[in-house]
C-alpha cells in the first residue's frame, strides 16, 4: 500500500523558521516589514533584513518538465482593478511560472453570454498572453454546476437537447483552441464530499453519470493532443469522496473513455490542518495511470485587522511545502497551479468573510514565506 509522505517537515521548512527566528525573511511579510532594526519581541536588535529575492523563479526552481501554474483572466474581487490589468501582477505571472488556467475567463457565464454567442474574447486574451510568456495553458472548466449563465439556468431544455447543447459547447470551445490549450478539467465537482453526484449539475441531472464520459470523449475528438482531467475540492484526503472518483475513473477506463489526469484543487485551510494525507491520494490515482495535478492551491487563514502574523505566515508556509513536497515525491504528479498571483485579489474574502491572505505574495504584491517555503521544496526535486 502507500507510503505515507515521506517529507512533511522539507528542509525548506526548517531553514525557513531558522532564518525567522534571525529575522531574515520577515522583509516579505504583507504590510508588516519591520521598520527599524529590533524584532517585533523587541528582544534583539537586527540589521534590516534584505528583500526576498524573486529568482531564482518558481519556474526556474522547478524540476524541468513540472508544471508551476497561476490563475489569470478572472478575480479583482476585492476592488481596484483586475489583475490582469495591473503590470506589477502581469510581471510576476510571466516570471515565476510556466503554466497558466484561466480563473473565470473560460467558464460557460463567459464564454456564452445567450445560447447562440459566444465570447471568446477573455479566454483569447489569457492564452495570447501565455503564448507571448512561453507557458502551457489548462483549460478550466466544460462541465459545471456554478458559474453558467442564466439563459442555461432558466431555460427549459429536454434531455436531448442539453446533451447537444454541451456537445456543441465542448466542441467549439475546445475545437478553439486544440493544439494550444494543453489540458482541460473537462468536469468539475462533480461529486458531493459524501461521493454523490451532484445533482446541481444541470447536465448530470438531465443525463446521469453517462455524460461525463460523453463530455470527455467529445473534448478528445476536438483536441486528440489535449489531456483530460477530472478536478474537484476536498479530495486532498482519503474519504468518501477520493473513493466515488476512483470507481468512475476506473469505470471510465474500462469503457475506453480518454481520461488522463486527476485534478486535486488544493483549496486548503490552516483552520483544517496540514494534508498529511496528500502523497497516498496523489499514488491512488496514479496507479490508475492518471498523470495528478494540484490544480487550486490556495492555504487561506482567519484574518484579522492587524493582518497575519509572523506565526501565521510560517505555519501557512509549511502548507505550501507539504503539498510541494507531496507532489514531487510521485513521479506523475505534474504541476501545481495556485488559484491567483496575490491576496490583493484572491477569491477567499469574497467567499469567506474573515478569512484570507490565501496566497503566496501579500496584498503588496511581496512574497511571503510561502513563496521561499514552495521554492525551496521545488527546488529539492523529485523525492
Ligand atoms: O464580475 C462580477 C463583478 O461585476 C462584480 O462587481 C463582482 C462583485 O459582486 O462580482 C463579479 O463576479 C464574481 C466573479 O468571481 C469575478 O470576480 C462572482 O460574483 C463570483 O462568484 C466569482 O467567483 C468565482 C468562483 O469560482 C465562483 O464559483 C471566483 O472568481 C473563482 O476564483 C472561483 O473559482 C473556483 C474554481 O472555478 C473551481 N474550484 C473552486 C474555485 C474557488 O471557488
């Protein structure tokens, strides 16, 4: 059976906390960089700790070949401008990472304003960006419960006629793009956490579990190259729901369904606890011979006014680590993705009133200790 994850506490953790405790690293805590030389026990007197350096890069510092992926086309939820429109969050998307999935840009709300047109011009916007960087795309997503529009919604459909309208949905969207878009999460959260189909699903509702196969095999014949995930919340840890996956992929395969990957989103929570799980669920599907990806990771936090302190932002940098490290311990799992550049747009307050600081640069654009946490992890390489 699976080994349990084998380097929770990486060394990028330990020297992390060593070079806290001598106040090197706290330059890039979000809106708290000390002014003066003394330390917030005032203790011990410091020089000014130097900035965090950007390079090496995420991408840089990654094993070649693995994907490390960021969200554009979508957020700005907090105000202010879009962060696709904000050079200073362009520069850091088109330095520090090699893969790129569109937040909201490639959804159905925006790809089909009313049934007969389609919009494409936000998803062109982001996969002509990546293009211009150099970085692969993930297609994100075909087949939902949230975020469709509201003539889908409403509209009264037979089941015939809402199998052809997502059968002319995968094929143009993904048609599109063949040959540029290098992998879809074809279906999205398609499962409740207790392994049930989710009946929100207006298309599984119409048409059963039938039409995830039909979705995925559709997406192939648009694009035979792309890789086709599934990708869901909550499936960081064995339960319910890991397993409900496991016996649709299996039955899948044995159909002769294309299915290649698994997406695990990677939402996580210091409230919740560290993943320790993560490595054996990653090897689960793996040895279906799935290629894994953490597709949304994300490690949100109670926040409060004074913002997170120092003990919060180390304990959110071994979150990063350990998903880092439970990755590259298994030789399929290839990318991660983080679900948005900064906290200054991130979707979490916006869903979870007082709770944020989620990612791994702070409000101001500077990286925290998870940024050096999850570089330094990449950096150890394949376990
Ligand atoms: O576009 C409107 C804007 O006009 C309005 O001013 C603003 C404030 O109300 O809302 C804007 O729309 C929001 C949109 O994000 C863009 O900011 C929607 O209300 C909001 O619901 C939407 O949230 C998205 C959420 O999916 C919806 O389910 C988040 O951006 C997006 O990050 C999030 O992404 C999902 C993944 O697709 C699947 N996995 C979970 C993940 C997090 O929920």
């Amino acid at each position: 059976m699976t080994a349990p994850v084998t380097r929770p506490e990486s060394r990028a953790f330990f020297a992390l906390a060593a070079a806290a405790v001598v106040g090197l690293v706290m330059s890039g805590l979000g809106g708290c960089t000390p002014a003066s030389s003394s330390d917030d026990d005032g203790a011990t007197a410091s020089p000014t700790p130097a900035p965090v350096a950007l390079e090496p890069t995420l991408a840089d510092a990654a094993p070649d070949g693995f994907f490390v992926g960021v969200t554009t086309g979508g957020g700005g939820h907090l105000g202010g401008p879009s962060p696709q429109d904000d050079p200073a969050n362009a520069e850091l998307v088109a330095a520090q990472f090699s893969s790129v999935t569109p937040e909201n840009a490639a959804k159905w709300e925006v790809l089909r304003p009313a049934q007969d047109t389609f919009d494409f011009d936000a998803f062109d916007a982001v996969v002509e960006a990546a293009e211009a960087n150099g970085q692969r795309v993930r297609g994100h997503t075909l087949l939902w419960h949230s975020q469709n529009p509201a003539w889908l919604k409403s509209g009264t459909f037979t089941p015939d006629q809402m199998r052809e309208l997502l059968h002319e949905h995968i094929a143009t969207v993904v048609g599109r793009y063949a040959g540029r878009v290098a992998a879809w999460d074809v279906a999205n959260e398609i499962f409740t956490d207790e392994g049930v189909l989710r009946q929100e699903n207006p298309f599984i509702a119409a048409l059963g579990v039938g039409i995830v196969g039909d979705a995925i095999r559709w997406a192939h014949e648009a694009d035979p190259e792309a890789k086709l995930f599934l990708n869901d919340f909550d499936v960081e840890t064995p339960g319910p729901k890991v397993d409900a996956y496991l016996a649709l992929i299996a039955d899948l395969q044995a159909q002769g369904v294309p299915i290649d990957g698994m997406g695990l989103q990677g939402h996580l929570s210091t409230q919740y606890g560290r993943p320790k799980q993560l490595q054996s669920v990653i090897e689960k599907f793996a040895a279906l011979d799935l290629d894994v990806e953490i597709t949304e990771l994300d490690v949100r936090m109670p926040v409060s006014g004074d913002g997170p302190s120092k003990a919060d932002l180390l304990g959110q940098a071994q979150y990063y680590a350990d998903v880092a490290a439970a990755c590259m311990a298994v030789e399929r799992c290839t990318g991660i993705t983080v679900w948005g550049v900064s906290d200054k747009n991130s979707w979490v307050p916006f869903t979870f009133p007082g709770e944020g600081a989620a990612l791994m640069f702070d409000e101001d654009l500077a990286p925290k200790p998870a940024f050096e946490a999850f570089r330094e992890t990449l950096a150890e390489g394949r376990g």
